[in-house]
C-alpha cells in the first residue's frame, strides 16, 4: 500500500478517536520519537466567535490576526437550554459532574528541552500555573498538557470558557442542579452557584454581576472567565506573542488565629488562641505549627508575638501569620475610702460623707453604701460601710463609725425637706395635694405646630402612621411599639411638593430606643430633647428640591426595631415652604422613599392619641409670689389646663390632646419666697421622666418611678432669698397625667 495512504488512514483513525473525547479536561496522549515531540492529533475545536466591535472583556480577541473569521456560533441568549441538550450530555441534579477518574488513562505530554516541535511553541508553566492557549482547546497545569470540553469563546466581547473544566484543574468541588441550571462550586467555606442565561452569580447569597451571561453549549457550561477567576480568587496576565492566559494558583492553604480575651493580665488571664485555617482545594489540613511566644498564661507584662500556620495533606504549608498582643499589669484591686464631715453628730444633724475611693488602673467602680443615711436619729454609735467593685470583680470594703448624741437638731420630715438632693423622693400626703389652692397665671402660647404620633401605639402592619402638612415651626411627638414578627425602622419623611427649593430647620431632637420599656424611652427621648436645648448639639438644615422626599431626623431609623420594642422621639423643626411629613414603619431591608406612595394609611388604635394641633407651646406665668403658704400648680387635667383641641388629618375627625403630651410649658415664676420646697407629685398613676429647673435637667426620679400620689421628686429650694424660678417641662410618653408642681414653705437651716 502507498506509504502516503498509509499515513493518511492512521491520522483519520486517531483524529476519530479525538474526536470521542468525553465533555471534560482530559490529559493529551503523547509518543517520543528521537527527541522530538509527536502529539495525537486533537478534537477539532468548535469555531470561535469574532469579538463584537465594542469589547468590554479584557482579553485580547481569541481569532488570530490575518485568518479568515470562523462561522459564528450562537449568541448565548439563542444557545440551548439545559432541556434542549441530550439528556446523556446534562449531570443529574445534585450530583458530581463525572471526575477525571472515568477518562481514559493517557500518559502527560512529554515536552522537549527546546521547548519547540516542528516549529510550533509549547508553552512552558512554573509550578502552580495553569496555561489557557487562545483559538484552542488547550490547557496546560504546571507544564502538563490538557483538552478542555470546550475552547475559549468571545461572545458580546466577553470571553467564555468552560466552567467545568476551570474547576477541575483548579481542584474545587462542584455539582451541577438540573432542576435550577445551575452549577454549584464550593471553596472552602464559600458556596457559589452559577445559573444558565443569568448575567448574576451569588456567593454565599450575595449577588455578584458579571460582564455577560453564562449559557450552555453542547452539553458544557459556558461562564466569563473574568467571573470565574474572581470567584476563585485566581490572578492572571495575558501573553498576547504567545497567545495564551496564565492563571496562577495558590495551592497553599491559609491560617490566621484571633487571641482572646482582648485584655490579658500577666498571671492572672488565661489566653485562647482562637483558629481559621483551609485549604483552596478542599485538602484537609493535617498539622498546625505555632511559633513565637506562644503561653497559656504569660508571667510578666509585655508584648509578645505568636506566629501560626498550617500543613495540609498534599505537603503544602501555609504563610505564617502572626499575632502581637499586649500583656497587662495584673489588675489590682480598687480601694475603698470615704470621710465624714464630723466624728459626733446630733440627732437629725445631715452627715456629709466624702467618697474616696479609686482604682489603680484608673476605671469605673461600682459603689455599694450600708447604713447610709442624711441624718441619724437615735443616739450611738453607728457603723457605715463602703464597697467599691471593679469590673473585673475585685472589690474592697471600707468601715467607719461615728458618734451620735442625745441633743436633736432637726426631725426626720425637715431632714427630707431640707436636704434631700434633687431627683430624690420625699414622702408628703398625697391625698392632701388636690384641696391646695391652685396658682394664678397668665397664659400665652408660642405657635408651634404639634404632629403627635402616637396611635396606633402598637404596630400591626406596614404603613403609615401619620401624615401631614406644616410650613413654618412644628414639634413632633413620635411614639410607636413594632407589634410584627420582623424587624421594622420607623421614619419621618419630608416631602417638598412646591415649585421652589424649600429648607428645613432642625432646633431640638431627643430620641431614645428601641428598647421593651416605653416609659423608659419616654424619659430618655424628653431628656436628650432639654439637651440639645441647652447645647444645641442639634442645629441642622436640610434643602428639599422641588418633588423631593427624604427621612429626616434620621438617628431614628439607625437601629432597627425588634418585635417588642419602642421607640419615641421629641423635636422641634421649622421650614420656610409647606411640607408634607409621613411618619412611616416598613420593614428593616425596605426603601420607605420608593414604597411611600403605595403604603397603606393605617387607623388608630381606639385608645390612644393621634393629631395636629397648634399652639402647642404654653407660656405659664406667675407673677405672685409663690411658697409663703402651701400651694399646687396642675398640669394635664383638662381642667385646669385643658387639653389641647385639633383634628386627626387621616380620619378628618376632630381631636383632643389628652394628657397634653408634646405640648412644652414654659413656666415662669416671677417671686418664689425664701424657704421654699418645689417637688413633682404624679397623680394619673406611673411617671418616669425629666424636668429642667433653672437650665439643670432633673430626674423623675433619680433611682425608680414615681408611682404614688405621696411620692414627690425634690426639683429645688429657694434658700435664704426670694427669686424667680424658670421651669421648662414636656410630658414623657408612656407616663399618666395629670402632674403637680408642688410649693411647700420649709424651715429656715439652723
């Protein structure tokens, strides 16, 4: 037979074998003759497409210059689907895509020193280097050839490769989900997945885009390469002379370590080294090296280094990572000290105690009085102690006795009226209180705005709670329970509806929450509200343009409302042009700009207040003198100090401002006598708030509630002379109205 024939029939025959390669990376077959390289001749690749003129992908076009353009190949939105693919050629669902152990077994290519055969360039590979040659199929894994199931394509100007056969040369899990077309990869402890037609993969659930679709394509999943490498992590640079990609992967596994507690004390603190290692490619990591100073307990103070790293299975060993920390002095104990203004006291004569107690390392402590008292009244000696804690635990203790005689100075009622500090309660005879004459006034008020927020109080659904339009000075009153399953934020959210730019002032602010109690927020928000009337720390302006909406007073919508929990906010604006303002609840994850004009208006609850109602500042003034004989001022009764009247804008119904909440007094008293006791006495039941006397913000009370009607919270004396008195109060939501400010003459100090 012809020699020529010969030849020609055996490379048909091994081009027919080639051609059966199965849909995965497979090692090439190879023969050394003399020296010289002779590869079996490979599956013909599929044609590849020419790059679109605008190409956005990186890589360089895949068609080598001066050759005729292959026929095009389907654009990926007209590729199969998975149900248009052979069954045999699609994985079942969940399952491993066929490993390299089904493929033939094939001897690695040989490759000359030289580096070349019969003129053509065999790229060459440094360890942990994988070469993808463009116009080809195929791939080289550190100098090893290898046949992908698919070569490189250009489609829309992204360049596609097999996803399949970048895994498998990488050595990560994956599967392939017939139900979902999607291709799951797994690294280490983060779970990718890859849908056909989506131009979105996910890590972990988050959403990552990519620059074209991934598609299916004769049974092979088809990705961007730029997506791949960067899910993967793997860096690459391009060799457009030689015409290929070089990957370069990092078998090595990784190992890092935390050290806790974050303060250490040197023989006192037992230290834990906290561990993360893995591997790339899913290699069990084997061993673990530490170095340094690595201690359980470390005697001396200090800072010491600890380095660590890792082995895996395959021999690869981590960089290591280290670790400096600082080892403290051991913590001391605090010590506790106090003095007393005397060594002997009469019966009834105030014992001032000095604290001076400290830290060594300068920290809080916790404090903790036995047999305290303003003043003793049985005569003896009476024994005090002091504890002080760190908080760390250490504590100590510190005892003092002192004498007391059988000579009385003052009682136990006058050692209260006199002496007890402000925000601390005293015992009067709360049923007494209401046949006080009540003060004369002049009342004015100051044209604020009042928006009360407040129903429905407990929170059933999304929506809006409140809506309504105000131009110049508005207060705010927002008080509201999420009564879901989820966790919602709650918003106020300005809307300019003019045809100009209009400005928003913000004067006052106090906002407290979330929290379960809502007297507590309540008594926080009004706090942080007579704050920032004193420091201004609230001062702000915002321009809304023209069909503009956006939250403002945003700090209540920083955290998140738990089921349960409350929040309440207190504030004064002003704007120079009418603005629509919706206080609205949506779930946390949830754009309440975009869902406003499809929120649902939400009814009130039946039990508590909601509406607008102007002249919510009222100007109290007293101009007779006050304290020469036992007197009460009412606040909230609707009697004596009617409620404010306005109308609920979301029923158009009429409202009345029961309780007054929202509503700021500004009292006045012109002459208060010498030798007068000011004290705040709940009667509607619980009170937990504050009140601001003189420009100081007292509590109601310091420690507790007020939670009788003989309960009073001590708010001032007026001592030896006769003054005015300046008093600025709001009712705290989540307390009972009504309240009195009570004025009780007191003896002069002897």
């Amino acid at each position: 037979m012809n020699l020529k024939k010969i030849s020609l029939v055996a490379v048909l025959a091994i081009s027919q074998v080639a051609a059966a390669v199965p849909a995965f990376a497979v090692p090439v077959s190879t023969t050394t003759t003399t020296g010289t390289v002779v590869q079996a001749a490979e599956a013909t690749p599929t044609p590849v497409m020419a790059p679109e003129p605008a190409a956005t992908d990186p890589l360089p076009p895949l068609v080598s210059p001066g050759t005729a353009t292959p026929t095009p190949t389907a654009t990926p939105s007209a590729m199969p689907s998975a149900s248009a693919i052979p069954a045999a050629t699609v994985v079942p669902s969940a399952t491993p895509v066929p490993a390299q152990s089904a493929i033939p077994t094939a001897t690695p290519g040989t490759i000359t020193p030289s580096g070349t055969t019969g003129g053509q360039i065999i790229p060459t590979a440094g360890a942990n280097q994988l070469i993808l040659m463009m116009n080809s199929n195929k791939m080289y894994k550190n100098g090893t050839p290898y046949l992908a199931n698919q070569p490189m394509a250009v489609k829309y100007g992204v360049s596609y490769v097999s996803i399949r056969a970048m895994v498998e040369m990488v050595g990560v899990k994956y599967t392939y989900d017939t139900k979902t077309k999607e291709v799951i990869v797994t690294k280490g402890d983060s779970i990718m997945r890859f849908k056909t037609d989506s131009k979105i993969y996910t890590v972990n659930g988050n959403k990552v885009p990519m620059k074209g679709p991934a598609y299916q394509f004769k049974g092979t999943f088809m990705i961007p390469l730029t997506s791949i490498t960067g899910a993967l992590s793997i860096p690459y640079s391009v060799d457009n002379v030689g015409k290929r990609v070089i990957l370069s992967l990092n078998m090595k596994p990784t190992a890092s370590f935390t050290v806790q507690p974050t303060v250490i004390y040197a023989g006192q603190t037992t230290v834990n080294y906290v561990t993360k290692n893995s591997s790339p490619n899913g290699t069990a990591i084997v061993t673990e090296q530490w170095g340094g100073n690595k201690m359980d307990i470390y005697d001396q103070p200090g800072f010491y280094t600890v380095t660590y790293s890792v082995t895996d299975a395959s021999g690869q060993t981590s960089d290591p990572y280290s670790v400096t920390f600082q080892v403290l002095q051991p913590n001391q104990p605090p010590v506790a000290n106090f003095t007393s203004d005397k060594e002997e006291y009469k019966m009834g004569e105030p014992v001032t105690l000095t604290d001076l107690s400290y830290d060594p390392e300068g920290e809080e402590l916790t404090v903790e009085w036995t047999n305290r008292a303003l003043a003793f009244f049985n005569p003896g000696p009476v024994s005090i102690q002091l504890k002080v804690t760190d908080k760390h635990g250490l504590s100590s203790t510190f005892e003092k006795t002192i004498n007391i005689t059988s000579e009385q100075l003052y009682t136990q009622d006058e050692v209260a009226k006199l002496f007890t500090v402000p925000g601390d309660i005293i015992s009067m005879d709360g049923g007494s209180i209401p046949g006080l004459p009540n003060l004369q006034y002049n009342l004015s008020s100051e044209g604020y705005k009042l928006i009360r927020s407040n129903s429905p109080e407990t929170v059933n659904s999304e929506g809006v709670l409140y809506r309504e339009t105000s131009v110049g000075l508005t207060r705010f009153l927002v008080h509201h329970m999420n009564n879901m399953s989820t966790r919602q934020k709650l918003y106020v959210i300005a809307t300019n509806n003019n045809l100009y730019p209009t400005t928003i002032t913000t004067q006052y602010l106090g906002i407290a929450g979330p929290a379960t109690s809502p007297e507590y927020t309540g008594k926080i928000s009004i706090q942080k509200y007579y704050q920032s009337m004193l420091n201004n720390s609230s001062y702000g302006t915002i321009t809304l343009q023209p069909g503009q909406s956006m939250p403002i007073m945003t700090d209540i919508s920083k955290v998140a409302m738990k089921p349960g929990e409350v929040l309440s906010l207190s504030a004064d604006l002003s704007s120079d042009l009418a603005v629509q303002y919706n206080v609205v609840m949506v779930e946390q994850t949830k754009d309440p700009v975009a869902l406003l004009p499809t929120l649902p208006l939400l009814d009130r609850d039946g039990v508590h207040n909601r509406g607008t109602y102007d002249e919510s500042t009222r100007i109290i003034s007293v101009f007779d003198e006050v304290g020469a004989t036992q007197s009460k001022l009412v606040l909230g009764d609707n009697s004596k100090d009617l409620n404010l009247v306005g109308v609920d804008p979301m029923s158009g119904t009429a409202a009345s401002n029961s309780g007054n909440f929202g509503v700021l007094y500004k009292i006045r008293l012109e002459s208060v006598a010498k030798n007068t006791l000011i004290t705040f006495n709940p009667r509607g039941g619980n009170y937990l708030g504050s009140i601001m006397v003189n420009g100081s913000i007292i509590n109601l009370p310091n420690k507790g509630n007020l939670s009788s009607s003989d309960m009073n919270a001590v708010l001032y004396r007026s001592g030896e002379y006769t003054g005015p008195v300046d008093i600025v109060f709001s009712v705290a939501s989540g307390s009972n109205l009504p309240v009195n400010l009570v004025f009780t003459p007191i003896l002069a100090k002897k």
